[in-house]
C-alpha cells in the first residue's frame, strides 16, 4: 500500500493518498484545501505515482477536511464519499461549520454514503469503515491491514475537539476505547492533523487512554 501525507489549508489537515502500487487505483483521504495550488500538489503527487483516483473519502464533514472535495472531484470525476450521518454538512453549509471555521467553499454533495463495516477498495488494498463518533456523529476511522486514519477521533498524545455541535466526549471515548485501542500495538495511526503514531505508542503515552490502559490490565 502506498501512503502519501500532504499537510494542507489554514488548518494543517492531513491530507492522503492512498494507492495500490499493482494496480494505480487510489484513493484521497480528507482533501481539506485552502488553496487551489494546494489542488495542484495533490494532483502532481498522483501524476508522479502514475495513480487513477477511484474514490475522495471525508472522515468526517468540517469544512477543514472537505473543502477541496469540489476541485479534486472536477480534475478526477472520483466520487465523495462520507458517513450518512455527516452527509448533510456537505450540503448545508451552516452545519458544516463554514463559518465558524472561516471557509468559503461548500462541498458538492456526496456520491454514496458509508456505514460501519463497508469496505472501500482500490486495486488490492482494503480499508474499513469503522465507524467512530464524537468529534461528529458521522465521523470514521479507515482499517488497513497494518494501518489506520482515524480522522480527528484520535491524534498522537491527543482527542479531536469535543466542543462542537454534533460532538460528544462520552462518545469519542467510548469510540476510541471501544474500537480504537483494541486494535494491535503495531497498528500505523494516521490522525487528521499532527504527526503519525502507532497504536501501542497511544496506549503507552496519550493521557486519554491511560485508565484505559489501567483497567484493561487488572
């Protein structure tokens, strides 16, 4: 499996590209621009891999992991493609938090919905859909073989945001604690902002699972 990060718009997204080196099919994770030339770095890095793009994936529907879904799709007719409880920020610009967050394009409206358990395939390589609520209702983390992009739910040494409408502490925990931290140690953790990390390396060091990892011990 190919994995490129490219860390775009004001707010630092993550953005991937995710590719079978067999086939050339990909897929784009979160492409949260700010800028056109920011449309321009992707495209590039899929010319230079030689990649097809099959599908854009949102984690989740805030505008800072959407905002470049309307000009990625235009360059590669790839469908969107987003929880059904997050499809509605892709059309309403209000619940998307366009606003709040200071953006100014609105996304098309997504192409197929995703629920807990669909897989997403592009040439030999799977992802997931784990379904993983509280930083929005809709949110998803992607399972790879030995790989996860766990959007804004789970960051190195950190949680995404629960202060936001739609979001809820007790259900980011219950989502990380339930489904994340159970996944094996040597689990690859792509987080929507900030570096990468590892599933052990989380258990060992983010606060927020250190009762976690307390209880599950006795």
């Amino acid at each position: 499996m190919f994995v490129k990060m490219l860390t775009v718009g004001m707010l630092y997204t993550n953005c991937y590209i995710v590719g079978c080196a067999e086939t050339g099919e990909a897929l784009i994770i979160d492409p949260g621009l700010d800028k056109d030339a920011e449309a321009k770095m992707i495209l590039k890095e899929v010319d230079q891999h030689n990649l097809r793009v099959k599908y854009i994936v949102n984690t989740h529907g805030h505008p800072d992991h959407t905002s470049g879904n309307g000009i990625i799709k235009k360059a590669t007719d790839a469908p969107i493609l987003i929880h059904e409880d997050d499809a509605i920020m892709l059309s309403a610009a209000g619940k998307s938090l366009v606003r709040l967050f200071g953006f100014h394009v609105v996304s098309p409206q997504a192409d197929r919905l995703l629920h807990n358990g669909d897989v997403i395939q592009v040439g030999r390589v799977r992802l997931k859909v784990v379904h993983t609520p509280g930083h929005s209702r809709g949110s998803i983390s992607l399972l790879g073989e030995d790989t996860v992009f766990t959007g804004d739910t789970l960051f190195a040494g950190s949680i995404g945001r629960t202060d936001l409408p739609g979001a809820s502490y007790k259900e980011i925990m219950r989502s990380i604690r339930g489904k994340l931290a159970k996944l094996p140690d040597h689990m690859n953790v792509y987080p929507g902002h900030g570096p990468a990390s590892t599933i052990g390396e989380e258990k060992r060091n983010n606060p927020f699972l250190q009762d976690f990892l307390f209880s599950s011990m006795t």
